[in-house]
C-alpha cells in the first residue's frame, strides 16, 4: 500500500469512526443489520469472481458456507 492510499484509508475509517460516535442508541441498534448486509453484499461480489459461473443459489451457498467457517472460528476464540 502506498503512502498515499495508507493515509486515505486511515481519514476514511477516521471519519466512519466519528459518524458512528454521533449516532443515537437507535440508530446504532440498527447499524449492524446494515452492516451485516453489507459485508454479505461484498462477499458474494468477491465470490461472484472467483466461481463466475455460479447462480444465486450457488453463491448463496458458498455464502453459508464462508458465514458457517467464520462462526466456528469465532467460537474457538
């Protein structure tokens, strides 16, 4: 990572940390769905890449698949 794109990404999280400082106690219940959804989004892009021929279905799957390795890791913790 180049010094430039390491100081990008560190005002992004940087401005992401003190938006999230100023939301509400709803609002911040209701950002982990959100991001939840998100990150499925992204991994299932990132999913989509890698196996290009696979359905929604398929990559549905692989999903719950990656989600069901995570648990378990987390779990070992």
């Amino acid at each position: 990572m180049t010094p430039d794109v390491a100081r990008t990404a560190a005002e992004i999280f940087r401005r992401r940390v003190f938006a999230a400082r100023s939301l509400d106690r709803d609002e911040k219940l209701l950002a982990g769905p959100r991001l939840f959804e998100r990150a499925c989004m992204l991994a299932s892009a990132g999913l989509r890449q890698r196996h290009p021929a696979a359905d929604d279905a398929a990559i549905g799957a692989l999903l719950r698949r990656q989600l069901g390795v995570l648990r378990r890791l987390e779990a070992t913790r």
